[in-house]
C-alpha cells in the first residue's frame, strides 16, 4: 500500500473509532510499527490528529486565533452559552475564561443579575463594562494576544487569591481518557489554576471539541462537573463522559 493510501486509511480508522492504536495499524497495514509511527508523526505535523502514547487521537481543529474563532459554530457557541447562563445564581462569584464562547455568555447575562465576575479575558471585561450589576474582576498579567487573555506568573499570583462558586472553562479538546486539553502551554497552567480555585468546574464545549485532543493537558476530564454542548451532539461522543459521572447539559 502507498504510504498516501495508507494516511488516508488511518485518518478513516480515526474517524471511525475515534482513535487508532499504532501496534494495530501495523499489523493490519502488514508494515513495521517505525513506519506507522512516521506516518503519524508526518499527519500530526499537518494538523490532522494529535499523537499520543501507542497511537492517535483526533486533534481538535478549534486551534485558530481569537478573530478567526469567532466564525466558528457561532450558532452553537450562542446556545451553549445561553444554557450555561442559566446555571450562574444571583450572588455568586464566577469565573468566566477566555474565548468566543465565553465572551457570548457574557453576552448572555440577565440585565438584573447581581454577580461577580473574576475573569483574565479583557474582551469579557469590556462586555461586561455596561452591565448594571456585575462586579467585574480583571486579572492581569502578560496579553497573550492569540487568545487575548492574560497569562504568566502574575496571573498566577492573583489566581491564587480568588475562591469561586463556579468556573466556566472553555478548551479545544474534551476526551474521555485524554481528559481537556488546549493549545498553549501557558494557558494550560492558567485554567489549571483557575479550576482549582473553583468549587465547581463548567466545561463549554461545542461538538468538534468533543473526543478530541490538544497537545496541552490542563487536567482530567472528572476534573469536570458539568459539560454544556450542543442538543445535536451524538449521544455516543457524550455517554462515555457522562459515564464517569460528569453532567452532560444540552441545550
């Protein structure tokens, strides 16, 4: 088989199974492993999976930069965000992360909700400038333009300080095993922070997230309360989360 074919092959198992183990690809392609493995490294450098111990996971294609995400499912992001508006109570202390879905809940609060919202996103801090009852609490730090949030050991340090209700977390990836993943180093260490600052964790997650992975583990997917997606989302994508216990919210 021609090493082009067998991509395509191994993106169809992918596809299909939602991941591929590379000892079995060899066995079934009649090839070494070596050879499986070059062709998974040569498809995780175009982007098309993402490499992890044994074999491969889907890689999430929620990769792109703060503006260019603001085109993506922007039927989706609005919904989940709506649903996810509706579980923050009148009082609460909120952390809202970064990210187009996030900036749409902000979107999404009650003119008469009485709240505080902690975030380290200057977008969300802007939107929320207007509204007559949040306290607004904007963590500082160094701008990581490509998300427009902050990150570095000064946002650490104000994390540090905070003790919240609940934090609605965004990611670009969501596995059962692989748990939740982004793009960034440094923003993985930040939602780690955060979530640890939070009695509860509210993951936003539009379907391509789902059952895919990042390169940059921010923790296990139990780290996860509740996981807010879209209504069409396969129920066999979401019953292996809901499985460990986690509360899958439809819109």
């Amino acid at each position: 088989m021609l090493t082009t074919h067998r991509k395509k092959a191994i993106l169809a198992a992918l596809k299909r199974d939602g991941q591929v183990i590379a000892k079995a690809l060899s066995e079934s392609f009649g090839v070494s492993e070596d050879t499986i493995r070059r062709d998974l490294r040569e498809l995780a450098s175009d982007g098309l999976l993402q490499r992890v111990h044994g074999g491969a996971l889907p890689s999430s294609p929620a990769a792109a930069d703060f503006v260019q995400r603001q085109q993506i499912s922007t039927v989706a992001k609005s919904a989940i965000a709506r649903k996810a508006a509706e579980l923050i109570l009148p009082g609460q202390v909120v952390i809202l992360d970064g990210g187009t879905t996030s900036v749409q809940l902000a979107k999404q609060l009650p003119s008469t909700l009485q709240a505080t919202v902690v975030t380290h996103s200057p977008s969300i801090a802007v939107e929320l400038v207007g509204h007559p009852h949040i306290e607004v609490v904007l963590i500082g730090g160094r701008l990581f333009k490509h998300s427009v949030v902050t990150v570095g050991a000064v946002a650490i340090e104000a994390i540090g300080h905070i003790r919240a209700d609940v934090y609605f977390m965004g990611v670009t990836g969501v596995h059962p095993t692989a748990g939740l993943s982004t793009g960034d180093l440094e923003e993985a260490y930040i939602k780690r922070a955060l979530a640890a600052r939070a009695a509860e964790v509210v993951v936003l997650a539009s379907a391509e997230k789902i059952n895919s992975a990042s390169a940059y583990v921010i923790a296990e997917v139990t780290a996860a309360s509740t996981i807010v997606v879209e209504r069409e989302t396969p129920e066999a994508l979401t019953a292996p989360l809901a499985a460990l216990g986690i509360t899958i919210l439809r819109t």
